[in-house]
C-alpha cells in the first residue's frame, strides 16, 4: 500500500512506515492479554477462568523474570509483571513515534496535535534521523543496553515499586520497539 510521505527532518531520509496488520495483532495481545488473564479469572466461570490461569501460569513461568511483581486486578495478578507490562506500552510508545514522525495525510486514532507537536519538534526529528542512520549492529545495541537496567534492578533493589519497574519496562521497550520496527520487513522504508 503506497502512501503519500513527506520528510522527517530537514534533510532526512523519506519514511514510509506502513502499520503491518500482523505487528498491530501482536501489540494489541501484548497490551490486552496481561489485563484479561485476571479479569477472565474473576469470572469463575469453568473455562473462562481457567484460560486466565493457563495464561498467568505460561507467561509467569516462561516469559516474565518476577511474576511476583505483577499487578493485581480483582483480586489476580496481571499475567506478567509491571516490568514486562510496561516494556509493551514502550512498544507502543516507539510504534506511535514512528507513525507520527512520518508525514501521512491520513487521520489516526493520536490527536492533531499530537502529529503537530511531533512534525514540527525539530529535536526529536533529527533525533530520529540520526538514531535511523545508525547501521542494525549500533541500533541493537543501542535497544539491548537498556535491558541491563533490569538486571540491575532484579539484583540490587529487589524491592522496588511497581511504578518503577513500569518505566524501567517502558523505557526498555521503547528502545527495543525503535529497533524492531527499524528491522521489520517493510515496516519502516529508507529512501534517500
């Protein structure tokens, strides 16, 4: 699907950054699933509740480092842990950045104002720019180093508060989301 695009930055390359329907899928269930694995367990209904536990018990075991620090909505906990929680909406946040940062004509579910502030932020556009320029190796490491704030964080304050463990997550994600979408198959196209 071909969009009309504008440029990012002053002498940027032109993006075109399409939303892959498969990408929006993963996101959505990234976002939505952690919140309805409680809420499908509080129904106590047979096989309802009991996917809720299969999900809590699959994430909890094989994904998340802590499940004991996870939310708790209606009396269960969120199906991962505020850090993993938080690592999707910085997901979101980088995916939401990149769709703005482009200069489609198309209205989207962010505000005017928002795609405003975005287009016309010279700081974050060249920013951007310069973060895109980067060859992959750079831009996975510059994505992998936040990952080390977790570590710290499990090892030498064990006790920190979810709303830390939130933005260390989000923040890991953000970073993590600009190197995925920079990588994925014609998600995000340099021309110069």
């Amino acid at each position: 699907m071909l969009r009309r695009q504008g440029k990012v930055g002053g002498i940027s390359p032109i993006l075109q950054f399409s939303g892959s329907p498969v990408l929006i899928a993963i996101l959505m269930v990234l976002l939505l699933g952690p919140l309805m694995a409680p809420l499908f367990q509080a129904t106590r209904l047979p096989l309802v509740a009991d996917s809720g536990t299969l999900a809590r018990e699959l994430l909890s075991r094989y994904i998340c480092p802590t499940p004991a620090k996870s939310y708790v909505l209606l009396g269960f906990p969120m199906a991962v842990c505020a850090r993993c929680w938080g690592a999707t909406i910085g997901l979101w946040a980088a995916w939401l950045l990149l769709r703005r940062a482009t200069s489609d004509d198309r209205r989207t579910f962010a505000s005017i104002h928002s795609s405003f502030v975005i287009r016309h932020s010279s700081f974050v556009l060249h920013w951007l720019d310069a973060y895109l320029a980067l060859a992959w190796p750079a831009r996975l490491l510059i994505g992998a180093l936040p990952f080390l704030l977790w570590v710290a964080e499990i090892h030498r304050w064990a006790a920190a508060p979810f709303w830390v463990l939130l933005l260390n997550g989000a923040f890991a994600g953000f970073w993590a989301g600009l190197f995925l979408y920079s990588i994925w198959p014609g998600l995000l196209d340099k021309r110069r």
